[in-house]
C-alpha cells in the first residue's frame, strides 16, 4: 500500500513514524491485516536510512500495532476494531482522545471526604500548631556525620534490597531503646521498621482488616488514623474519651481493632488510668480484638511516675506497639516502628515488602548508630527540659491571662497543651482571628468526629521561649 508519511524535521525521525503509523492503526485508516510497505521501500521515498523505519516498525511491533511474518511482511494486527472510530485530536507530537469523549478517571467516594494534607510550609510568627518539635535544636553535624559514613561506596555497595522488616542493627537497637525507655517487652524480631507511625498502621490495617469490619477509635482523636481505615472499606466508629481515657463500655462489640494514644490521650492530653488501661486489655481478651497503642511522644514527660505502656501490662499478645522518630528528632525522616507478637511477624513483613520493600538502608543504619552512641537518650534529655520549661510558661501565662476564657486540661507530657473554652465558642474563628495576628494554632473541634467541644489545642515544639509571651498576648486578643 501507499503509505503517507510527513516527516516535518530531521529530528527523532523514527518517532515520527512511529506516531503517524500508530494513529492511522487507531484512527482506523489503517484496517486489520493491511501491509505495511516493507523497510527498505519506505526509507527510500523518506530518503531516510533502512535502520530508521526498521526501528519504528520495531516499537510498533513490540507494542501490539502491527505483527510480522517472516517472508510475508509487515500488517496490521487484528483485534484493535474496539478502539478505532473514537474522536481523536492531533496534540503536538501524538494524538489524544477529545474532552467531548473522553471519560475522566474517578476515585471511590471515601476519598472525596479525606481532606489534603495540611500546608506546613507557611509557619506563622508565632507557631503554637500541634505535632512540630524544634527541629533548630537537633544535632546536624552529627547526623551527617553518620549519614556520611553510611553513603560511602563500601558501606552502599554492599548490598542490595533490604530486609522489608528493617535493618538487622536498627531491629535490634529500637527493641533496647523501647525496652530500656518504655519498658516494652521485646526482641529485635518482634520489630518491624516503618514509614513513620502512620504506615505501622496501614499495615496492621491490610493484615488484620477485611474490608466491612469495625475498627474504634478515641473521640476526640488523631484523624488520619480513622481516615485511613476507612480508605480500606473499614467502619469506624468513634469511642468518647473522658477523665480517665478512652470509655472501654462504649467501644462496640464486633470491633477487631481498638486504637488508642493512652499515655498522652491526642488531643486532650490526658493520661488513661491504670484501671481503664486494665479494662481495655480484658475486654480486648474476652472479644478476641486487637490493641494498637501509638505511643507517640511519651518521651516527653514533665511530672508524676511515667506511664506504663499498655503493651508491658499484656499478658496475651493483644498488644501492636506503634512508634515514631518524628517527635524526637526530625519529621522529615520519616522513620517510625512497630512491635508485634511473633504470630503476625510473617505477615507484617510480607505487607511491607508488598506496599514499598523497605526505607532507604542508609538512614536505618545512620540510626541504629545514632540510638546504639548514646546519642538519641541525650538528644531526648535535652529537649525533655527545653520542651518542660514551655510546657510550664504556657500553663503560667493560661492562668494568669485567661481565666475566664480557656479552662486548661490537665497534662504532663507531649508537645502540646489542649483548653477549652466557654461552651457555645467558635473556636474556629477563633483560630482564624489568631492567624490573621500572625498566631498559629488549632482548632479543638475539628479532632471530634461525633459531637465537638469547643477549645484550642496549642503546640510548644516549635515556638521559641522567647516567643511565648507575644503569642500568647495575641491569642487572648483574638478570642
């Protein structure tokens, strides 16, 4: 056949070929079985070379458009009908179907009510917003003196794909560093390495959630956990929380996993009773549930005996430990862990192979040695007393400045402090008036999924002392 091809540079010549051919197959000039002019016929009326139009009828071949026989030539291949006739417009180098025809790609519904990520670049003067420790004070010099000794061509050519569970060294460093530090009971197989907390969470999700189960979860509490269930086709139900944590007669009988943050309750900052902590753990035992206890920045803690986790008081393996490096060193890292009891080791393991394999080696490794030196307990013992000297600046200027307007609830530990106001407040426009005064803060309201209480959830981490008072001077000007 006599096949029309316009050549309109000397540039990517192959190319052009390829696409002309390609749309006349699709567009349906081209019908199944039709010859194509053979190789060197072709780049003789293109005044092209023979390789040329051999390596266009190459692509087309590998990509299904045509078929060859060897001593017949080259067709047109069969069982493309379905796609041709359909509109399609000429767009710079290829063609594409028309918005009058095309049908856009839709998401599942759930994510339409999953808000984007929140915009953490825009810091405000006066920073007050939950979750940021101070990341001006962590030690650089030695991070990148560790992250250089990992990066070297020996140390990086070593190896290859890692273990999906962690690195071996940093395993086995977490499991003394929680063990030492929060008591938790385990051994470095027990531990598997994750993106931060929240992809320990979406792992316990795919192994322990089919879709259509009940997953509980704190009300008030962090939203992208129940986000995330639902994502996953899960129902989630909020449980209230009250002076002594989360209410265990609330959570719903056919719940399978229960997620709870008992030693610094997010956001209200209580602490869950050793009486409730025990009532969860029964009840949990008595409807064969699990307990994922995000244990997420209770390194911070400014009075009273610390707070055993609820992992150390499980006899029965109803316990999955979630951990982070987040609060404690640098968001940007997103290293966290998770402890889990041997019977669902193979399948954490094969869960994280499946959604990513495995966090870059050489910052696992730069870890390991930042925890095994000593460096991570005294980098924890510093913030503690400059995280403490806030805590207790916030609460004295609460209570000089603001009686009447916030009722402070009582915490000890974290990075952020929650008090409420009068009932009937708006406390989002609250927030809005405080940003408009270069004040940064959130919204109590917004972490209930039931019924809301009004208040303010203000953040220490990332203000400086210095800062404080200003802000906090504003603050009480805005409500």
């Amino acid at each position: 056949m006599d096949l029309h091809v316009n050549l309109t540079d000397r540039r990517d010549l192959a190319g052009q070929i390829y696409r002309q051919i390609r749309a006349g197959v699709l567009e349906g000039r081209l019908r199944p079985g039709e010859a194509l002019p053979p190789t060197r016929e072709l780049a003789s009326r293109l005044e092209v070379s023979r390789n040329t139009v051999s390596v266009a009828y190459d692509r087309l071949t590998a990509e299904g458009f045509v078929t060859t026989r060897v001593g017949a030539g080259t067709f047109v291949a069969a069982g493309l009908s379905e796609f041709r006739g359909r509109p399609w417009r000429q767009d710079g180098r290829s063609r594409i179907r028309t918005p009058e025809t095309a049908r856009p790609l839709r998401p599942r519904p759930v994510w339409e009510t999953i808000p984007d990520p929140p915009d953490l670049t825009d810091e405000p003067d006066f920073d007050f917003r939950a979750g940021s420790p101070d990341v001006r004070l962590f030690p650089y010099e030695t991070w990148r003196r560790l992250i250089s000794r990992e990066l070297c061509a020996p140390a990086v050519g070593a190896g290859m794909y890692g273990d999906p569970a962690g690195h071996p060294g940093l395993r086995a460093a977490i499991a003394r560093h929680v063990g030492v530090s929060r008591a938790v009971h385990s051994e470095a197989a027990d531990v598997i390495v994750t993106a931060g907390a929240q992809q320990a969470l979406d792992l316990i999700s795919r192994v322990l959630l089919e879709p259509g189960a009940t997953a509980a979860v704190e009300d008030p509490g962090y939203p992208p956990p129940r986000w995330l269930f639902a994502s996953q086709g899960v129902r989630v139900v909020g449980v209230p929380v009250d002076a002594e944590g989360l209410m265990v007669d609330a959570i719903p009988a056919d719940a399978r996993v229960v997620y709870v943050t008992p030693s610094h309750q997010f956001p209200l900052g209580l602490a869950m009773s050793l009486e409730r902590r025990m009532a969860l753990l029964d009840w949990a035992d008595r409807h064969d549930a699990v307990i994922v206890e995000d244990d997420y920045d209770s390194e911070f803690r400014y009075g009273g005996r610390p707070i055993e986790p609820l992992q150390s008081l499980d006899p029965g393996g109803r316990v999955l430990y979630v951990g982070s490096f987040s609060k404690v060193m640098l968001p940007t890292l997103r290293l966290g862990f998770l402890v889990a009891p041997p019977s669902l080791r193979q399948a954490l393991r094969a869960a994280r192979y499946v959604a990513d394999w495995h966090h870059p080696q050489a910052d696992q490794k730069a870890l390991a040695a930042f925890i095994d030196e000593g460096l991570l307990a005294r980098h924890i013992r510093k913030m503690r007393g400059e995280y403490q000297t806030r805590h207790e600046h916030i609460g004295r200027v609460l209570a000089r400045d603001f009686a009447g307007l916030l009722e402070l609830v009582p915490s000890a530990a974290g990075l952020h402090l929650s008090a409420l106001l009068p009932e009937g407040a708006d406390d989002r426009a609250v927030v809005r008036r405080a940003r408009e005064a270069g004040v940064g803060l959130l919204a109590l309201s917004q972490f209930f999924a039931g019924a809301p209480r009004s208040g303010l959830v203000l953040g220490y981490g990332a203000i400086p002392r210095t800062r404080i008072e200003e802000g906090l001077a504003r603050l009480r000007r805005a409500i």
